[in-house]
C-alpha cells in the first residue's frame, strides 16, 4: 500500500489526482484511495474537446474526459472537469508556435507542466483544500536533507524526469508521484487488479494538440501569415535549393529537404530564422560538444563550482551523457559534453542530473549566445 507522507492521517488527507484518462493517472488514483486518503480527481480539458473526439493515441481528448470519469464513478471518488483551454492556448500553444518561427524545436509538454499542471492546477488543488497533488509521472520524489529531491524512475524506459526538469522546489514539496518506484507492467497489474475500464488502453502517442504528428499545419494556423519561404543552402552559403517555411525543418531531419544530397546525404545543420534560411551539411557536421543553456531552474541551490562534473540528456529519448558544467551567472550555465552529440537543438531541454537525481535544467540556446559569452 502506497504512502504519501502526508502530515496529517491518511483519512484526513486530501489528495486532488490529475486524471488524463489514461492508464497511469487512473492506478494512481485508484492506489490513493486503496490507501485510505481523501481522493479527488480533476481532469483537464485542454482545447476543443469535439475536434478530438475520436481521436486515439491522444491526452486531455474528449474520449479521455469520459473515460476519466468512468473510472472515478468505479473508484467511487467525485470528479470534476476543468476548463482550460485558454489557458492552455496562451502558455502552451502560443509558445509552440513562436518557437517554431525562432527556428527552434520546443517541447510543449515541458511547457504543459510547467504552467498549466503544476502551477494552475496545483494551484486549483490548495484551493480544494488539498495536502498533495499526486500524478501519474515516472519519476520519485525522494526526501532528501535540504528538502524533497527529484530522482528518475526505476524504470528507466518509461522515466519521465527530462520532462519535469521546470518543477520547483516549493511544487515538489507539495506533488506526490506514486508510480515512481514501478515498472510499467506492475501498473497495468494494478490496473487489471483494480478492474479499470482503461486497463487495456493504449499510451498516449505524440502531443496532444497535433494531429497526425502534423507540427507545420497547427503551426500556420496559430499564426497564419507569419511564415516565409527562404533558401536552403550548405555550410558555405551556397543556395541549394528553396522552402515553404523554416517550421519544416528541425536540426538533425534528413527527410523532406528538398535538396540533392550529393555524394553523401544531407542533414539539417542550423537554421537561421531571420535569414529564412536552413543550412544543411553531412552528418559529420551535427556533432556538438559545447552548449549555452538558459532559462535554468535548480532543484536545490545552484552549483557554484565551475568545472563541475555532471550528467547531462539534451534529448527525452537519449540517456544522460557525461558533462562539465560551467556557471555563466544568473539562470544560464555552458556545458560541455564528453562526447559530441547529433541533433542538438536549440529550444530542446538540457536537464543536469547527478547520478539519478535532477539538479535542474534549462533551454537549449542558440550556438551564437556561447560564442558570446565566452
């Protein structure tokens, strides 16, 4: 039976569980009330909920909301739906948007919990009256000396600490992740155990908001207009060929150029939003050892030591590599990587561990802010 540490007796604890409707959030919900707490479940709608009806593979859909609250009605907890869809808009889909015509690739569920989950709804849970808000993340809050610790799962395929990097210190005292310490099959156990209406649902696949895994097109409906055809051309400057948009392209794509590669193929090197250009080159060029990260949020206080060894991943799908971080001063640090690593990208998450726990993270910055600060 799980415990989550609440100061006051389990029956006098309440927990507000975020229920997307899938499988995690629902044995998340159904563990907090096994265990005796005072559970209720919120669940989000987060944009037009009859454009996704039907949609499968998706998050926070109209599919997703009922299926939330069937499982509240079998676990016998109220439910409620929230509205925040122009919240949403504004901190999540708008950044998207503009980060794709600063020739950057952002990642919205970064975004997502970093405003709308964790500071709204968190917020909208000490509103309830709430001692904790517990949601279905693979990662472990460990309690550590100088306060709660984020560290990775315990499975590593489905750890999710790249993605909650932007959680504070304060949001971490008060979130709980009772899944953290659990392979993906013992949840699916749980949930057959529990008899979930979801427990043979698929996972979530790709962002909630794009259909078809179509970036460009929610891209130019956000902000029609805004996107200007330009030049491909290689590292010396000569024209290649020509685009539709920068907001096609993503450093490292090889696919979908439009350019002969020649003797060898072609990847996507850097792209220059106000030159409208994207630069291509072989993929010898892709390799980079040095990175500027902004915007850095430390689980705990910053490191002072330069030269500071630590682990870095620059890619949710990619295991944290050996770095050495260098403080810059204020929310941005350089890092330098042991090896030299393909396809980064600024807009991309760099997220600092010490072995398995987060120290912080931040944004991958363009290659000339290094170049500046050094």
């Amino acid at each position: 039976m799980i415990d989550l540490e609440t100061s006051k007796p389990r029956a006098e604890s309440r927990v507000v569980v975020a229920m997307s409707g899938g499988v995690d959030s629902s044995v998340t919900a159904a563990l907090c009330a096994e265990a005796g707490y005072d559970v209720v479940g919120i669940t989000l709608q987060l944009y037009d909920h009859g454009a996704a009806v039907g949609r499968k593979g998706a998050c926070c859909a109209g599919q997703d909301i009922h299926d939330a609250r069937q499982v509240a009605d079998a676990l016998g907890i109220p439910h409620y739906v929230l509205d925040y869809e122009s919240r949403f808009r504004e901190s999540v889909m708008d950044d998207f948007a503009d980060s794709y015509l600063r020739g950057e690739t952002p990642i919205p569920c970064v975004r997502c919990n970093q405003t709308v989950k964790f500071r709204d709804l968190l917020a909208t849970a000490k509103d309830l009256g709430a001692d904790a808000l517990a949601t279905g993340h693979y990662v472990q809050r460990v309690a550590g000396a100088a306060g709660a610790e984020l560290h990775r799962a315990v499975d590593k395929a489905k750890d999710q600490s790249y993605f909650l990097f932007a959680t504070t210190a304060a949001q971490l005292d008060f979130l709980r992740f009772p899944l953290g310490g659990m392979a993906k099959a013992e949840t699916r156990a749980h949930a057959a155990r529990f008899a979930l209406p979801v427990a043979e649902k698929p996972e979530s696949q790709d962002i909630c908001f794009v259909p078809d895994g179509d970036y460009a097109r929610v891209v130019e409906k956000l902000r029609p207009g805004a996107i200007d055809p330009g030049e491909v051309v290689d590292l010396d400057g000569q024209v290649l060929g020509h685009h539709d948009g920068v907001i096609n392209f993503t450093v490292g794509q090889r696919r979908g150029l439009g350019v002969a590669g020649g003797a060898e193929p072609l990847y996507v090197i850097r792209i220059d939003p106000a030159d409208k250009r994207v630069v291509v080159g072989p993929r010898a060029a892709l390799g980079q050892r040095d990175l500027s990260v902004g915007g850095i949020n430390w689980l705990g206080a910053a490191p002072a030591a330069d030269g500071q060894p630590v682990q870095v991943r620059i890619r949710s799908t990619a295991p944290p590599v050996a770095a050495t971080l260098h403080p810059l001063g204020g929310d941005r640090a350089a890092v330098r990587l042991e090896e030299p690593a393909e396809g980064v990208s600024p807009g991309q998450a760099a997220v600092i561990y010490d072995g398995s726990r987060v120290l912080g993270g931040g944004w991958i910055e363009r290659p000339d802010n290094l170049e500046a600060a050094a």
